[in-house]
C-alpha cells in the first residue's frame, strides 16, 4: 500500500480509483434487516451470485422446454459438448493448454480419479506427502487410496506442518523433507493456498523439487483458482484439482474443476476409472464395448455436462474473461494490505494473524485469531451483519474478494471489529 492511513476518506479514495469498482454491480449481495449491504467476506468459501445467472439459466431451461432431449444437438450451445464451453476459461486461470483443462464432477472425486491414475505404489515408494494441517476432505480421500493398496495410513503418509514458533509453513522444510525422503515418495499432494491459514506456497518450487526427485506431483488448487495467479502446464504439475464455487462464483455445490498436464493426456497405458463421457467422442454413440480414451483431461470425463451447473459457472467466467487474473491480483494484493494496515492500527493487541504478512506468500484471505473467544467474536460480527466464516479449533477467516469488496467494507469491518 502507498498510503499508511486507515481511513474512511482514504478508503473511498481507493474506491474512486478502483478500476475494478464497477463490477461490485454485477453480482448480488445479500442485505441486512436494514436494507442494507452485509459486510460479505466468505468469498473463499461460497462467491456471490453473478447478477446475469438468471439469464445463462433460462436460456438453458428454454431449450430444455421447448426442444427436449434435442438440445443434446440443437441448443445454442449443444449439450453435449457443453463442458467444452468453459474450457477456454479456465485454461487462463489456471495457465493450462484447453486440452488440459476440464469442468466436471466434484474435487473429492476428481482427486480419487486423479490418484487412481497417478499415484501407484510400489515397494520402497508408497508414500504421499501432504500438510499437516489439509483440508480433510483431502485427508480422507488419501488415506482411503493408501487403504486401496492393502498400505497402512499411518506408515504411508508423511506430513509435513509448521514449525512450533510460526503458523505457517517455510516451504524449504517441505523441500527438505522431499530432498530427505523423496526416494520414498510416490506422490506430493499440496494445496494451492491453505484454506486455514490463507498461506500461498511457492508452487512452481515445490514442484520442481518433487520432479527432481522423481516424485508425481498434484495440487488442490481449492483456495487458489481464482484467487493468485498459476501456470500449472510450465510448472509441469502432474494434475490439480478444485472447485468453482468460491473465488469462482459459480454456485453452491458446482461441478468441479479438473487439469492433467498434456505430457499425461496420450497415455493409454495409465491406470484409470473409465466412463462413457471419456470414451472417444467421434465413436461415443456407436456403443462400442471397448473403451478408447479421449486425449487430454477429456479422457478422465465419466459423465455428460450438468448443463445447468455449468451454465452458471458460465455467468462468472465472463466476468473473469474480462478482467483478467493480472487485474484481479493487483486489486487483491492492496485490498488484503489494506485489511491488515486496519488491524495492526485498530486491534494489534486483540488480534493474532495467522496468515503470512508478505503478499506474495498469501492470497485474498487474513485468518484472524482471538485466543479463547473466537467463537464469541465471530457471533458478534454475524449478528452485526459481517458474512465471515468460522475454523476449529480458533481461527475466523476474512477474504476481500476484489471482485466485489470495496475498500469501504474492508474499513467498516475493522472499525465493526475494533468495537466489538
């Protein structure tokens, strides 16, 4: 940040200068009994509404009324290759070629097809490393994959956790512990940006490191997509997994998203669960009892496009077309540094920021501490109409989203917080 005032008048000040300020308009936001705006900064757990949803949705339900299962071939967009609709944007978000790319089933289930492919144990290299602190979601598909092989959890997964005087990571423990021990190491498994600290790892690093050693290497880009820049094809990264429903505004419970590096895409040889939306496309409806795989990521598809999903993720990938995530970022790295200017200004000595201080290591997300009243904090800022979320055991996370979050809300919060 130029300016080391936190204030109202420098606040609207940033917000006239905003070049991304005319975009707050074009999604909706939910109101307070007043009437007015709530203070929305769950972001990186559910994006607001676009407001052009409605009209992606009823284009779709058009078709579906008046053309019946003739949409498949003659709706604007044929259904039956919607799923290629998106592919052009998000191959931008996540620096990926659009083969590589592909919008389908949820992240857990695309990270079980991901893993059926790309982590295969053999004796002296059955181990995945992850952090220690993952998602659990993640946890439970690891641990049921290392199950899968007839392996023990316990002896198979190394994690890897900050040390006892931080609260984030130093990447070059990871890199160490992948130096150390990465001969044993099948699978590298890390988040793009921690969903409980809101820490962004140095991907391309840690991916290099993991190759040297011969290790596959995926990601679960949950908290990044959308959020910090990526290039996951030059990063060479194995697969990446996540969803479209945070950064990416694309509704409650989305199809997920999906990338398989294009050195994989022609392996026919690579264990896989197959589906008939996989199988070749120019022989798909031949019925064919041999299945034949799509090239690219395409050829991990199980199941035809849920249109309707897809449709509204549409709404918000027009949005991100236009903007681009090189604007998106720099608002993002000046609305985050705003919040934090506010906190060390107004409530330092209340507050405890778990999140890096440096803003190439986090993303649009400060996680709040209040040792021993945390679950106390974050009911008063609901019922003060702050849409934040909460995370065992203690921790409160705060995500401007620069799409939609003025520096005005980033001042009320903290003056809100500061009272509260």
């Amino acid at each position: 940040m130029k300016s080391t005032e936190f204030s109202l008048r420098v606040a609207k000040d940033l917000d006239s200068a905003d070049p991304l300020s005319k975009y707050r308009d074009r999604f909706h936001h939910p109101k307070q009994e007043n009437g007015k705006d709530k203070l929305y900064f769950t972001g990186n757990s559910l994006g607001l509404c676009p407001t052009s949803v409605d009209d992606y949705l009823q284009t779709e339900l058009h078709a579906w009324k008046t053309l019946g299962s003739r949409g498949h071939v003659l709706a604007p967009i044929p259904w039956i290759e919607y799923h290629h609709s998106v592919k052009s944007s998000l191959a931008k978000i996540v620096g990926g070629l659009e083969s590589e790319v592909i919008a389908m089933n949820s992240l857990t289930t695309n990270l079980h097809l991901m893993m059926t492919s790309f982590y295969n144990p053999i004796k002296g290299r059955d181990k995945i490393l992850v952090l220690e602190d993952c998602f659990p979601s993640d946890r439970y598909a690891v641990t049921s994959q290392i199950r899968s092989h007839g392996l023990v959890p316990e002896e198979t997964l190394i994690e890897v956790g900050p040390r006892p005087d931080q609260t984030f990571i130093d990447e070059h423990d990871v890199a160490q512990l992948i130096e150390q021990r990465g001969h044993e190491i099948a699978l590298v498994l890390i988040e793009g940006v921690s969903y409980l600290t809101g820490q962004w790892f140095d991907l391309p690093f840690l991916a290099k490191v993991a190759r040297q050693k011969g290790c596959m290497v995926g990601f679960d880009l949950a908290h990044a997509v959308g959020n910090v820049p990526l290039a996951l094809h030059d990063w060479e990264v194995d697969f990446a997994v996540w969803c479209n429903y945070k950064y990416l505004n694309g509704g409650p419970g989305t199809v997920g998203g999906c990338f398989v590096h294009e050195k994989h895409g022609k392996r026919k040889n690579l264990s896989r669960l197959a589906g008939w939306w996989g199988h070749d496309e120019s022989r798909r409806f031949l019925m064919e009892k041999t299945f034949s795989a799509m090239d690219g990521v395409d050829g991990w598809c199980l199941s035809n496009a849920p249109v309707l999903l897809i449709a509204a993720l549409r709404a918000s990938m027009e949005i991100f077309d236009e903007v681009g995530m090189k604007a998106l970022r720099e608002k993002s790295v000046q609305l985050t540094g705003f919040l934090e200017m506010g906190l060390q200004h107004c409530c330092e000595k209340d507050v405890k920021v778990l999140t890096p201080s440096q803003p190439h290591r986090r993303g649009a997300q400060l996680s709040l501490s209040f040792p021993g009243e945390g679950k106390k904090m974050f009911d008063d800022l609901n019922r003060n109409g702050v849409v934040c979320d909460w995370r065992e055991p203690n921790v409160i996370r705060i995500s401007p989203a620069p799409l939609y979050t003025r520096y005005q809300d980033v001042y009320q919060f903290v003056e809100l917080l500061s009272r509260v």
